[in-house]
C-alpha cells in the first residue's frame, strides 16, 4: 500500500510524508512538532489506527486508550492541526440486525468519544451491492460543532477509491 499511495504523491500533493515505524503516541508527537516547525501549512495527520499504539505505560487499556487519545487531542490543540483517529468496533454491530456504527460500538470508546470533536462512521451494505461498485455510508455520529447526519458515496471495491 505504501508503494502504492507514493505513487500518487505527485497528484495528491507534494507534502505527504509516511511514518509506518513509529508506535509510541509520544513518538508520534514528537515527530508531527518537528514536521510543524518545518512546514508551518502542516493543517491535517492521520494515523491509521488507534489499536497499533502504545504508549508507555500500560496498566489496563482503557487507561491506555484514555492516554492516547488525551494526548493526541493536546497535541492538535496545541499545533491547530486536525488529526484523523482510525479505529476499530466492536463486535455489538454484528449482533444487531441494523449493522450500521453507533458511538457505543467505538472499541474503548469512552475516552475516544470525550476527546473526540468529530465521528464519522463507515457503512457499506455488501449483502445487497454490486461487486464492483457499493453505497458508502459516512455517518457523522458525533460533531462537536456541527449537524449530525449521513452522506452517500460510491465505493470501488476493485480500486479501494471513494467517488
């Protein structure tokens, strides 16, 4: 994937930088404050996902995910950057016969709910799609400062795009 995401640097933009060794939130901290006195436009981070990091003291791990995420959201504060948080659910939605995300589903979610200023929820149905082209539901399950509510996209399965 990594191959394949450099490759379309040039279209994308001339500023995407991947720091797959990096698992330790303070790591990560570390590196985006320097990646921010290089280039001050520096505005968004993703990090894909939540459940690859650690952090160095782990004594349960909702305490644990509380430390992440605490941190994470100084860290955006602090350099007015937003960060995009993937992480995983739970298994309740498949236990339910609407399958579509709730904040419940969050794995941990307490302290990921709370830092949070955004969730947005992914939902395809693959019972009744096409295969090469499905419905993608984004669903805004918490905004901060903004509505709630749910947009429709098309998803390539082949290509893994978004439309």
């Amino acid at each position: 994937q990594k191959r394949r995401i450099l490759s379309y640097q040039g279209n994308i933009s001339k500023n995407i930088f991947i720091a797959d060794r990096l698992r330790e939130v303070e790591q990560i901290a570390a590196h985006v404050r320097m990646l921010k006195k290089r280039n001050s436009n520096l505005s968004v981070i993703c990090i894909d996902h939540l459940g690859l990091l650690r952090v160095r003291r782990m004594d349960n791990l909702a305490f644990a995910v509380g430390e992440m995420t605490r941190c994470l959201k100084e860290l955006a504060t602090d350099l007015m950057l937003d960060i995009i948080l993937m992480c995983q659910l739970n298994r309740e939605s498949e236990k339910r016969d609407n399958k579509r995300p709730t904040l419940s589903d969050l794995r941990d979610s307490g302290r990921i709910e709370e830092d949070s200023d955004v969730v947005i929820g992914l939902y395809r149905d693959i019972e009744g799609a096409k295969q090469d082209k499905q419905k993608l539901e984004l669903i805004a399950l918490k905004n901060r400062h903004g509505a709630l509510g749910t947009t429709y996209c098309q998803f390539n399965l082949a290509y893994g795009t978004v439309i």
